[in-house]
C-alpha cells in the first residue's frame, strides 16, 4: 500500500508550531497499516527490529505492537543534526547494536529518510553483520532532500521539505512529546534561550 500523502492543517492549541502534516490520528492509522504490511511481508518469520533511537523511539514502540511475529529489539544511536535543523555533518553512531544479527531477518527503523546518509551508512554497517534479510521502514519520508539515492522498504508518510517535530521528532530535545507532527515555526528554530 502506498504511503498517504498527509493534508496540512493548523491546529492553534500547539503555538510553537507553523502547522500541523500529520494528526496524532492519521498516525495511528497509519502504523496498522504498516504492522499489517510487515506481517504480510515476513509472514511467520521472526523479526529484529533495530530503532534509530531517540526520534523512533515513539514510532517503534507503538508499530511492533501490531505485529504478531516474534520480534527482537535492539537499538542505535546515531547523532547528526544536533542543535540545528540542517544534518550539517556525516552521521556519526554514539551507541551501537548489541544483538547478534547473522542469519536474522532485520528490520531497521528511523523516523525521517532525509538525506539518505543515515540510513545507507546503517545498512551498510548491518550488511556487514550478515542478516539473513535487511529492510528498512521509515515514519517519514521528506520528498526532494536526497543526497544519497535510498528508499525505505515501508514508508508512512511523504512529507515536503519542512523542518518537521513531534511524535519523536526533535529540535535540540524538545517537541519529542508532542502527538502530532508539525513544522516547528521559524521563530521556535534556534531562539536564544536555548543556545
């Protein structure tokens, strides 16, 4: 099934925010349909799922609780935006796997394709490992920012090239909580209490 392409609307009662891409219920819509599809796709089959953690955190937590298969989780920390809303740098991993993926169906899980460096350094870096399988899924995927041609086998949303928070989705740590996902409003991006 193809990804919806989310209606912007605003939504006041989140100042911080230009406006709202995505509902806190198109997104719970919306990861069903992605557990039912993975179900589909690795049939009886175990998975190892690994989340990009923080921002899948949120994502990852609520999709493999619609998936029936047996699933293991491990995670990775991978830091390059930092403080900004531009990945100025190469994606560097701050924590790394710990779970024995030779020979195990892997399912990788990031919260935004963007540039693409992340996701093809990861699978690269888990190719290396010698899963059986590698597929990758992605709560978002920010059209026109490829630097690095790499699609995501699952995708949950096409959104267009905005700086976007919420549902995981940080700016500097904050707007994680939120429930929906939205455009941080130019006026919250590097205001001065924070630097």
């Amino acid at each position: 099934m193809s990804p919806e392409n989310p209606t912007p609307s605003p939504l006041p009662e989140y100042p911080d925010l230009e406006e709202i891409l995505v509902t806190g219920e198109q997104i719970a819509k919306r990861i069903r349909e992605i557990g039912t599809e993975i179900a589909d796709a690795y049939e009886d089959e175990e998975i190892t799922v690994i989340s990009i953690i923080n921002g899948a955190l949120l994502f990852t937590a609520d999709l493999i609780r619609q998936i029936d298969n047996p699933v293991r989780v491990d995670c990775i920390r991978v830091s390059s935006y930092r403080n900004s809303t531009k990945s100025e740098k190469e994606p560097e991993i701050l924590y790394n796997i710990n779970l024995d993926l030779e020979n195990r169906h892997v399912l990788l899980i990031d919260d935004i394709l963007d540039t693409g460096k992340t996701l093809f350094m990861l699978t690269e870096a888990i190719q290396r490992m010698g899963p059986k399988s590698l597929r990758t899924c992605v709560l978002l995927n920010k059209i026109g920012r490829r630097e690095i041609s790499i699609d995501a086998d699952f995708v949950g949303f096409d959104i267009p090239d905005r700086f976007v928070v919420g549902y995981g989705l940080d700016f500097a740590e904050r707007y994680r909580n939120l429930p929906c996902i939205g455009v941080l409003h130019p006026s919250r991006q590097n205001p001065m209490e924070w630097a």
